[in-house]
C-alpha cells in the first residue's frame, strides 16, 4: 500500500493563500518547466496514483478543471453528485476523508495517495493521524494573512524526520515523514 503525501505550497509564514484566497506567487515554481522545479513535478506525477482534494479547491466548473495529474481525483464534498470527467482524469465527489481515502487507495493500486487541495482537507487528514509524508514547497514570501495550513490547535504532536531538501529558484522543496 502507498503512502499518503500531504502536498502544498506554503510561504514562510504559513500561508498557502493570500487574504480572500489571493494567488501570492506561491506556485510560481511549478511553471518553469526546467531545472529544480521538473524534477520535483516528475518525481510526483511517477508516485502518484490518485488524489484528494476540497471542493473548494475543485472550483466553480461543473466539468472539472485541468490537471497535470492524469490520475483519478477525488472531491470531498457534502452534496453527492455524479463523477464528471476532463481529459481522461475522472472526479469522483466522496463524503468524509475515510471513504475518500480508501477510494483513493483502491484507485492509486499501491501507489501514493496526494492529499493536496484545500487547506481545510489537509487540516482534516492532519487531525485524523492519515498524513504519512508532508511534502512543503517553501515560498520566499511572507504574505501576513490569508489562508493558513496549519491552524492552531486541533492537530497532533508529530515528530517529523526530513528526507529531503531542495533549493530551487524562489521555492526551497522540503520532504517530512511523519514518525509515529
């Protein structure tokens, strides 16, 4: 069975969004298409093998939205609705983190689970221990408000282990896993 990765970009004062959920640059690094910033993007789309993400993060379009992760997607939402399709990635909308999760499982066939849309679905898989690796792209920014990753209180005391450090241009790419 795959891990389960936590996957965000985050600014040194831990925002993943501005205020209002305001692009601030955070993903920048993921658009240039040589260097440091390949490498990390094709490291994860070889490992893997499904997602989870919000339904905030899924956005307004009915049809779903463009993803370089041609891997099945997996929606967290109240309202059931039927899965949609875009260029071949499927979302499947899934109540609670348990059922998403062990959707994601099945559909990833032993590969990574990314849990990496929203900063409320991942403070969910933190609160409930299913957080195997933390993968933190590190913004050169301080933003001072906005969306935080990690809120206060709620979340276990964890001791992480560092499995990886990469500078790159404007991002530092760090790798935790997650000791229990």
């Amino acid at each position: 069975m795959g891990i389960v990765l936590l996957d965000m970009a985050m600014s040194l004062d831990g925002y993943i969004a501005g205020p209002d959920n305001q692009d601030v640059g955070l993903y920048d690094w993921y658009v240039q298409p040589t260097g440091t910033a390949a490498a990390v993007k094709d490291e994860l789309f070889a490992s893997i093998g499904a997602m989870i993400l919000g339904r905030r993060a899924f956005g307004d379009d009915p049809a779903g939205f463009d993803t370089p992760y041609k891997v099945p997607h997996f929606v967290l939402s109240h309202a059931p609705r039927p899965p949609v399709a875009r260029d071949g990635v499927g979302f499947a909308f899934v109540s609670g983190i348990e059922a998403a999760l062990a959707q994601a499982r099945a559909a990833a066939g032993g590969k990574t689970v990314c849990v990496a849309g929203g900063a409320q679905t991942a403070r969910q898989f933190i609160e409930a221990g299913l957080i195997d690796e933390i993968h933190l792209h590190l913004g050169r920014v301080l933003v001072g408000g906005g969306l935080r990753l990690f809120a206060d209180g709620g979340a276990p005391a964890w001791q992480l282990e560092r499995i990886g450090l990469i500078e790159g241009d404007g991002v530092t790419h760090l790798r935790f896993r997650v000791l229990r």
